[in-house]
C-alpha cells in the first residue's frame, strides 16, 4: 500500500476583510500570489471571523444596550479561565440575543445553544481580531448555506470540485483548550461512518463514527495561527466523501445528548 | 510572508503488534521501507492501540466475569447510537474497572472517567482490531511516560528530536462523531497559550489556549483510517512548542469542570 499524505497550506496576503468583500475573490488572488493552485479534492478551510465580517455579521459595540442579566453575568466572569466575552457587558448581551439557550453559566464561563444548535462559549461572539476596536463578530446565519456559496463561486472561478469548511474555535467539557471545528461545510460528508463496516479480524466496528469535517478543521488551525493572518487553509490529499450533510449532521440531537 | 505548509504521512506496513514487540524499530522499520526519513520536529502520532497491544494493555475476555451492574449495563445498552462495548457484559466489566468513576450511565452509553483522569466511554476499552476475538484493550497504564519512552528511543535510533503523540478516537458532548485526541504527549507542549498576546488590532487574546495536541492527533487520523492498517502517522512541519506538560495538561480539573 502506498504511503498516504496530506497536505496541509496556510494561505497568507489575505487583507483585513470588510463587510460586502467577495471573499473567494480575495481568496484566490492570495493562492495565486503565493502559487497556491486549486486542484479538484482540495478542502478550502475558512475561519468563522472572515466571514462573519464579510457577510457583514458584524455588531457596533456602541450600540449594545446590556440588559441585567448581561450586567450580572459580565460582574461575576471574574475569576474563571475564560473569562465570559472579556468581562465587556455589551458582549454579554450580544452572547445572550444569539442563543436559544443557556447550557452552563458559572465559574466565568457562558456557555450557550446557537441558533444553530451549537454549543459553545458566548454564543461564538467574539471581539478579536476585527479591525475597530469597539465591534465584535456573530456567527454567520446559516453557516452551511455560507460554505454552499463559496463552494460554488470558487468553482465557478476555477472550474475545481472543492470541499469548504467554515470553522470557529470551541472548547471542549473534560479537556483544557479550544480546538477549531467546522460550523459550515458544503462538497464533503461531515461523518465518515465505519459502522457495519468488518476491521482486520472480521470484526465488525459499530461504533466508529468518525466526525471527518472536525478533524479538517482542526488539522487547518496548524497552519492558521491567531497572530499571524492566516485566515484560510487548504487541505489537499484529503479522500473527502461527497455529502451534503452539512455542519448541521455535526449537531447532536438534545433529546440524545446527555450533557445538554 | 511564507506560505506555511504542514504535511500528513500516513505509515503504511507495520505488522499485527503484540505484547513485547518493540514499536519503535516495527515504526523505523516501515518508515525505510515507505521511504519516510524522520527530521527533527517530526510529531510522531501512534494509536493508542497499537501502544496498548505492545505494552501487554490486552484482556482475554474468557478471563472476565462480569459483575451483575455490568450485566444490567449490558442489557441496557440496546438502542443508543453507541452501543455501551457492543453489549458485551464483558468488556463493560472491564470498562467499569478501568474507571475511577462514572459520568453518565444512559441511552445505551457509559461514559466514565479512566485513572488518568479521561472522561470518555467505556474507559477506553475497545474490542476492534485486537488481533484474536476474545480479547480487548484498556488504554496504557500511563500514556505520557508510554510517549516519553517512544520518543526517547526514536531518538536513540535516528539521532532525531521528535515529538510524540499517543492518540485515542473520543465522543464529544453536543456533537456528533468521535475525533482523535491526544491521551499521551512528549516533546512538545500539549497548549499552545496566546493569552496576554496581541491581536492585529492590538486587543490582547483573553481567552484563547489552542490544544494544539488534540489537532495535532485529529490531523493524523485523517491519513491513518480504521480499516487501512495505518496505526502511526508522522506530522512534518509543525512549529512545535518544546514542553513536558504531557497529555495530563489537557485534562480540566474537576474543580472546575462544568460537565463532570
């Protein structure tokens, strides 16, 4: 059997992206500076932050009026190892109006159900990283509809059959430090299911489900960095499974879920 | 800027391992077979399996008897989309043994928390892959030294600074699939920590520690594939943050755990 690699290329020379930018435009003017060449298979990894800001999911902080409760659970993030959104009341509420439910709130830590179903800290609001100092960003609408459209501009662009992946850091229950997971995905499977499938001894392996998309968008951040811009990756040498399952196969059923 | 550019090897053509094999030299060896030189900053990833199976980590179930909270947990297991240890009220014996305590006991799943402080199900027992049929897996004794010791004797053989990763495939709450993380880490920093770093903007990085172990172990996975005998990959190119923190720093302290 041959030697199986992947190749992982953080794509740098992006600019600070702004609300209405076409992103696969910018996107592949950077490849074609660096000699990035887009080839079919090729899974195009994007951080939520970028865009966010070009669909313009972008909040004036001036213009958050915090509520109580954003008051109260902004003066008790004291102390925690995250602290809740910084502290800052008016990211507080902007956690808040972006959830549909709150899961945990202690020890500093907000902990809340997206729109999407996500589970994560402060709603996926996040004040890092975007340009003005007083802004913050929301999670894109419809993250799997955003993929959907990358996904096709870029094919239109290049005429290549790629996989995109919107990705977003969150932490984990159990285990210290965020690892970056995909909220969007368009042209490839979320899940690669081995079950019913017969291992090495003829065993069949009823358990492994793999979440392939989340490992993609892990495998990306290796080549991201925070400090430096590198705000998209390209995965190459990936056997990506066609699917159109989206981000969305990735949200466990509440009514299954036993820590929600 | 340079594009940065990480590379995946999948390690094809180590044999079936058995307690007392020496996986370092069955590791070189495939490696010079496939033509894959070690450099230094390599992160060598090896499956918990195979780490397990060498270090002797292997039960005949023949040998268990299973207590009656395995047998009823057995029972139980129907139904859930993992199965507790495919209903074998063996192997949940051994899973009840190899914890230390049990986070949640329902729809056909048992999540425990294993010695090392894991939380993850079925304490990591696992029956897939053991080469016979009546034999099972617990994960090692203690995985950090298990890497320590790998990473140790790569060195010797090569004369090459690796790090090494041992990795486990584990369910998350809130989300579908199970990825690769790392229960085993030498030579390398398990956290890589921007806190008190300075965005592009200016605005310092509160809150963001990556577990760049676990996406480190969630990258390799991606060449290994469970029905492919590709129980090791090598990660070239990751700037790799030298440090002896091992796999026991990504484990959250219960004190402050929100889920346990």
């Amino acid at each position: 059997m041959a030697t199986k690699r992947i190749e992982l290329i953080g794509v740098t020379g992006l600019p600070e992206i702004t609300p209405g930018d076409d992103l696969t435009r910018l996107f592949l003017d950077a490849c074609r500076r660096e000699n990035v060449s887009i080839v079919d298979g090729d899974v195009v990894v994007f951080t939520q932050k970028i865009v966010s800001k070009a669909e313009g999911c972008v909040v004036r902080l001036s213009d958050v009026e915090p509520s109580m409760l954003a008051h109260t659970i902004a003066e008790r993030g004291e102390g925690g190892s995250k602290p809740t959104c910084g502290k800052d009341p008016r990211l507080v509420e902007l956690a808040l109006r972006e959830a549909r439910r709150i899961v945990r709130m202690d020890h500093g830590v907000l902990i809340t159900e997206t729109r999407h179903g996500f589970v994560c800290a402060n709603s996926g609001v996040d004040a890092s990283n975007v340009g003005a100092d007083d802004v913050a960003t929301t999670l894109p609408r419809d993250p799997d509809s955003s993929a959907q459209r990358l996904r096709d501009a870029i094919g239109v662009a290049t005429e290549k059959r790629v996989g995109v992946i919107i990705s977003d850091t969150f932490g984990r229950p159990w285990r210290e430090g965020v690892v970056n997971v995909a909220i969007g995905i368009a042209g490839l499977s979320a899940l690669c299911d081995y079950r019913g499938r017969v291992d090495n001894d003829g065993r069949s392996l009823t358990s492994t489900v793999i979440a392939v998309a989340d490992e993609l968008a892990g495998a990306a951040e290796l080549v991201m960095g925070k400090l430096e811009r590198i705000p998209v990756a390209v995965v190459r040498g990936f056997d990506l499974v066609p699917g159109a399952d989206g981000a969305r196969a990735l949200v466990r059923d509440a009514a299954r879920d036993l820590f929600r």
